[in-house]
C-alpha cells in the first residue's frame, strides 16, 4: 500500500538558517502531494501543495517540488523565523488507492528556530 | 467564516462512559473524515464520509463510530471508551474526494479515557 516516510525531528535551528526537511513516499498510482502545518494548540492547515510530477508548490517562503523520479517532497525555506516554529506533516492522497486510508500522512516533524 | 469546528474541545471521562464528539463544517463539503493523532505515529484516519449517508472505515476504526445525516455533521461515537483511546482528535472535511483537495481541519478535541 501507499505510505509515507518523513524526517524524524525534532529540528532546531536559528534564525535565517536554510531549512529542509525530507519526505519520500511510496505509492502505487498518480498521488497528489501535501505539507500540512500545525501551530501549538492548532489543528492542520495546508502549507502547499502538488498534484503531478514536476509541480513545484510554494507559499509563505516555502517549497517543495514534487519529484517522482526519487519518490521525493521534500520542504526547503530559504530563510526561517521564529514564527516558523511548528510541527509539519507530509501527506499523500490518492482517490485510486483501494486501501482503506486514501489520504496518509506522515508522523511530523517538530521545527523549533532560536532567535 | 469558513471552518470546522469540533466540540468539546477537551474532555476526560472514564472507561466504558459513551461518548459523542460532534464535528460541523460550513463549507457545504462532501468529504468529511476523521483522524486521531499520537505521538510518533502521526495521524491516523478513523473514519470516513464521501457523501451524506456514506461513510467507510479507514486504519483505526475499531472502537469508534460514525454518522453522516446531513452534510455538514459528523459526529464520532464511542460506545465504550478504553484508556487506549485517549488522544487528540482532529475531524476534517473537503469540497469532494477529488485526490488533490485540500483537507481543512477543526481545532482538535483532546480525549483522556482514565
């Protein structure tokens, strides 16, 4: 079945730093890429998007590139504050999948930035 | 304002107490779903609704119910609450199971079964 594997946190990093966090998945169709945000005490909310391969999705400074030769999502900023901070998902839906879940998320990943 | 919202909030009960979390969405979505996330393990979906009076379970639907009477409610039901339950709920809903919809999420309800 579908899955997806993400960058165990937590990360910590200062202010400014670069950011990456990895996500790979596996997948027996055309899944449609995500990367959900949780804020402390929050629920999710979408961060960015891809549907098709090659697709970059991109919003508040953050990227990520959908890449199916590498099975790949990985979320890059360029810069970060602390009002990044939060927990980040990667998820994988896929209308096609005759598993039970047609949307899976990964486990998270904690992003903590000192000032 | 467009949202989800989920009710209680928080709540603690013990073993055995049924129990209902109510979930409404006012965005005349479709698809509505429910998740329940631990630490480590993510999140996990409970169960599902495509449309109203159809809903399928999804990885961890043992112990839980669901409803789907009207499109904008979901309620999650447990009959008989296990400590094994206690955890952060989250429901959710989009315009259509369409794959690359965008899920929105409720505010999460945090469950203690003692």
């Amino acid at each position: 079945g579908n899955s997806v594997t993400q960058m165990e946190g937590p990360v910590t990093l200062s202010e400014e730093a670069f950011l990456t966090i990895n996500c790979t998945y596996t997948a027996t169709g055309y899944p449609s890429l995500f990367w959900y945000v949780q804020y402390p005490g929050e629920g999710l909310q979408l961060l960015l998007k891809a549907t098709k391969a090659d697709d970059k999705g991109s919003n508040k400074g953050f990227e990520a590139t959908y890449r199916k030769e590498t099975t790949s999502f990985h979320l890059e900023k360029g810069s970060v504050q602390v009002s990044d901070s939060a927990v980040y998902f990667c998820a994988l839906s896929d209308r096609w999948d005759s598993s039970a879940s047609k949307i899976i998320f990964g486990s998270g990943t904690r992003l903590s930035i000192r000032p | 304002e467009a949202q989800v919202t989920q009710n209680p909030r928080y709540l603690i009960t013990v073993t055995g107490k049924k129990l209902t979390v109510t979930c409404s969405q006012n965005m005349n979505h479709e698809y509505m779903s429910w998740y329940r996330q631990d630490p480590g393990l993510g999140l996990r979906q409970i169960y599902y609704s495509m449309n109203v009076e159809v809903t399928d379970k999804g990885d961890v639907p043992e112990g839980y119910k669901v409803s789907r009477k009207e499109k904008r409610n979901f309620p999650l039901i447990l009959e008989s609450p296990s400590p094994n339950q206690t955890s952060l709920y989250f429901c959710a809903s989009s315009l259509s199971w369409g794959g690359g919809d965008t899920q929105y999420f409720g505010p999460g309800t945090r469950l203690t079964v003692l």
